[in-house]
C-alpha cells in the first residue's frame, strides 16, 4: 500500500511518500481502507519530535480517519465488514491506504457525512465537546472566549459552546478568520492581532470577565486570558499553537478564584471508553441536528500530505483539512 513514512524526527517536509506492507489486524483490532484521513495540529507536532508521544521510527503518522472495514482480528466479531467507520488511531498510521486501530476507537458513521468531514470529526469536535463537557461543566448562559477561534479546535468551540448555550467570544488574527467564526456561532468576535484582548473582552462583558476560556493558542494570549476570568472561571488548557508554554502567575487564580483546568482528549478516549463512545453519539447527533459542522478548507491527495501539514502550521488554515486516499468525496 502507499502511505506516509516518517524516517526521523524533523520537519515535516521530510516525510516520504512509500509503498509499504498493509499492516495485519492483530487481536482486538479492526483493518480499516481509509476514504479520507483527518488532519490536526498535533500530526505535525508528532513527526517534529515535538509531541508527548514519540513512535518508534519509522512510523506512518496520522491519529484520525473515515474508511470502511475490510477485516477483523482475533475476537472481534463486529463492526460487519463493509461497515464506514471513523475511527482515531492511538499508534497513529492514518496517512495510508489502510489502518489497523483498536475496535474501541471505531464508531459507524452513515452518508449524512462527507468522508472529509467525517475524517476529521473527532479529534477537534471531540477536543472541544469534552473539554467544555467533562472538564469545564460548562452551564447555558455562561460566556466563553474562544482564542484561535478559526483553527480546527476553536472552530469547534465556538460551535459547540453554542450548542450548549453558553454565548461566545471568539478572538481570532485577521478578519476573515474573525468573519469565519461570526457566521458559525459567535456572538462577539475579537481580532487580537488589531485590538487589546483584556479591553474588548472587558468591554463585552461589561468587567464581568469570562466564565470560560479555551486556549488552543499558549503564550500571549493565555496570559492575558488569566486576566479576564470571572470568578469561579475555568482555564482549559488544549495546547500551544503559539509555541510557547505559558506560565501562570497562581496569585491571579488565587484573586480570581478561578481554575486551571488541562484538557488531553487523547488520554480521555484511551482511559473512558464509554464516554467517549457516548460522546462522539453525541457529536454525530449535533451534526444531524445542524449544530455543528466541519468545515474543511481543502483537501490533498495522500502523497502531499507535507503541504497539507505546511498549511496547518503556518497559520493559514481555516477549519480543518483533508487527505483523501483512496474515495473523493
Ligand atoms: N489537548 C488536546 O487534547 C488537544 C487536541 C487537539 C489539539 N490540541 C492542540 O491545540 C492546538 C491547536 O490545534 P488545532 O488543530 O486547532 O490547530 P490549528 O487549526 O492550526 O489552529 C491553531 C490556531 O492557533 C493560532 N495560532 C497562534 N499562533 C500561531 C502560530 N505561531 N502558528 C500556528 N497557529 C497559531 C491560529 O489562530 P490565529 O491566527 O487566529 O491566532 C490558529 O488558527 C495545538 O497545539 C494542538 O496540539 C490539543
């Protein structure tokens, strides 16, 4: 099969285009034809050595993807064969033809989805439904500012803080990412590459400050999100896009009386399997339902899926982007 190798930890240019063995399904695993492979931040944290993981080289990158089944391993009696699945990899292997993934990490999709939509469903979608779920409690009414409101996280955010009624700021770098956000739920939005962030976000909340902040985004902007908390705030913590991890002065959580709060879906899908599995029900509901979508900028053929890496990185993305291998949609 063709798939995506990453000989050593570097940029993501170097990742190779190669003819591979089809991996086998061993017990408890699924073998999956992949129609489309999701693509996130963290791929190309991963291949840069940069990422909490670090595979064994080489490896074939890529956590997310929609396919069909086409074999079962030892003591796996379902999804049928022919099943379309979307499914998260632990051991990564999406950038391929094919994937084996535990059977725990496969959920059955129907057409409702396109299969560049459904590629890249959970690991923003799910990212954002379970930070501002499980681990924010997030209650109708509350406000949440959303930092980097149009990448692939906070884009889902801001449409699943809506879903849940809360009302949201997004602060996003140019207009049409701001514009992006505007026209998929959020009440305000801020361009915090033009405007002060503590000011408007004070301003719009009339000093209250904010019950909730999701912070994709590390560096300046968290620590200027420390001081625009409400009291009894929540800080969820997704990652540093920025490339800086920021520190917390804990005197302002002290005087604010709000919490720090680290989300990591990952561990969350491997350690609550039912949870997670009532989770991603949910998502596909909300998407059936109109509350959320998954906006996909563009999508790139497997053998460039270095570019489609660049384009995330380079902050240019809006939404998410696609690898198609083997169906277009
Ligand atoms: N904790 C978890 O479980 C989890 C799950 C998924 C992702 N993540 C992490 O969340 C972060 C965002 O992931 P994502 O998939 O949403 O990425 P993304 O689509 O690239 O969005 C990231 C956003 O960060 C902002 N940003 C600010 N400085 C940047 C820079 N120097 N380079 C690139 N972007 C910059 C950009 O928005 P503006 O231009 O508007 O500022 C961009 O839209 C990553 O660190 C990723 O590892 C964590």
């Amino acid at each position: 099969m063709h798939a995506i190798l990453c000989d050593n930890y570097g940029p993501v240019d170097t990742l190779r285009y190669a003819e591979i063995a089809s991996p086998s399904p061993d017990t408890g695993e699924v073998l999956v034809k992949i129609h489309a492979a999701g693509v996130n931040f963290p791929d190309a944290l991963l291949v840069q050595g940069l990422y909490q993981a670090k595979p064994q080289l080489p490896f074939v990158p890529g956590m997310e993807f929609c396919g069909e089944v086409v074999a079962l391993g030892e003591g796996v009696n379902s999804p049928a064969i022919g099943q379309r699945v979307i499914g998260f990899n632990p051991h990564f292997g999406a950038f391929a033809e094919y994937t084996v993934a535990p059977v725990q990490c496969l959920y059955p999709v129907d057409s409702a989805i396109s299969d560049s939509q459904a590629a890249n469903l959970l690991c923003a979608h799910g990212t954002a439904q379970h930070a501002l779920t499980q681990r924010a409690h997030l209650q109708p009414g509350e406000q949440v500012l959303v930092l980097g409101a149009a990448g692939g996280t906070g884009l889902a955010a801001v449409q699943i803080a809506k879903a849940m009624g809360a009302s949201v700021i997004a602060a996003a770098s140019t207009p049409g990412k701001c514009e992006l956000a505007k026209t998929q739920g959020a009440d305000h939005v801020i361009n915090y590459a033009r405007e002060d962030l503590k000011d408007r976000v004070r301003e719009i909340t009339h000093g209250a400050g904010v019950n909730v902040v999701y912070d994709p985004v590390g560096g300046d902007a968290f620590d200027t999100s420390c001081r625009v908390m409400a009291r009894g705030g929540r800080l969820l913590v997704i990652g540093f896009a920025s490339g800086r991890i920021p520190s917390l002065p804990v005197n302002l959580a002290l005087v604010k009386e709000f919490s720090v709060v680290g989300v990591f879906w990952g561990n969350f899908v491997a350690n609550d399997a039912a949870q997670s599995a009532a989770n991603v029900a949910e998502l596909l509901q909300w998407h059936r339902e109109g509350k959320i979508t998954v906006s996909v900028e563009r999508s790139y053929p497997l053998a460039e899926t270095a570019a489609a890496l660049n384009h995330v990185v380079s902050r240019r993305v809006t939404g998410k982007v696609a690898i198609t291998v083997s169906r277009a949609d």
